[in-house]
C-alpha cells in the first residue's frame, strides 16, 4: 500500500503503472493483480481513507473551528494517504472523485452536528472542505514557504474561527 500511495501520489493516476508500483514494493505484478484486479481496484484500497473525525456534538460553537483544524492539521501530518489523495484528486478523475466520497461520507455528517439548517450542510461542507483542502494543497503539496513555516497554534489562529463561521453561524 505504501508503495502504491507513494507513487500515485508522485506520478499521478495516469502515469503509475502496476508494474512500477508492484517493483517499489519488491513484489511481483501478478500478485498486486491477484490481490486488487487492476489499477482502479489498488487505487481505491490505496486511497481508503478514515478521517477520525471528532464527534462534534454537543463542543460549544466557539470550539468547533479550532477542534477541527487541530484535528486536521495532524492527520494531514500522521497520514501519507490524505497527502496522496490530494495530490491524485486535483489531477485525475477518479481521484477526485475519491476526494468528494470521503468529503460527502465523513465531513457531511460531522458539520450536520453543528450546523444550524440541516438544507445547508452540503455548503458548509464544501466551505469547510475549501479552507481544510486549501491548506493541505499550500503547505504539504506545494509545500508554499509561508504555509509551512506557520506553527499549528498559528493556522488554528487563522482559520479555526473562519472554520466555526462556515460551520455555525447564521446564514448570510
């Protein structure tokens, strides 16, 4: 798997072949063929994804943004998957489509414990998955100096109360 993340992640989707993923790992092609059946197959158990999202009922409002940019701040940093994923999902379909089943069946939940109007979780997961996607694309693929010099307590000062905003505020 490892193998299989690393080299999606640095060719992408298209270029990575099984052959080349099956020689990272030291394993013949056959049995990364037996085990997944084709690329799609080792890209989807490649790219499995679970968020550990925080449960976020009942965390006062003014909790919810740092809770959650804390929380992603360190699978970002603890998981070569979620940098993969992203890598793959802003370059290829099927990743990108892997990216909105991991948004819509974890983060949609998660923001309808705290959100005001349950006909708007669908936005507010989208404005949350802008800010949280948005600093893992800057600091941990583009790797943009200034993002990356930031500490934690510094993101979470910058986006934690834009995040509760997205998240529970009124609607504008």
């Amino acid at each position: 798997m490892r193998s299989a993340r690393e080299r999606f992640a640095t060719d992408g989707y298209e270029r990575a072949t099984i052959r080349a993923i099956a020689r990272d790992a030291g394993i013949d092609p056959s049995m990364v063929m037996r085990y997944f059946g084709n690329k799609e197959g080792l890209f989807a158990a490649a790219s499995e994804i679970d968020l550990r999202l925080p449960d976020l009922t009942g965390v006062p409002a003014e909790e919810v943004g740092t809770r959650l940019v804390r929380h992603f701040l360190e699978r970002w940093e603890g998981d070569e998957t979620l940098n993969a994923m992203v890598r793959v999902g802003v370059t290829n379909p099927a990743g990108a489509e892997r990216v909105h089943s991991v948004f819509r069946d974890q983060v949609s939940p998660a923001v309808a414990a705290v959100c005001p109007d349950p006909r708007q979780v669908p936005a507010r997961a989208a404005l949350l998955a802008s800010q949280i996607l948005g600093m893992a694309l800057g600091r941990y693929v583009l790797k943009l100096p200034p993002a990356v010099a930031m500490t934690h307590e510094e993101i979470v000062g910058w986006l934690g109360p834009t995040v509760r905003r997205y998240l529970t505020a009124e609607s504008p």
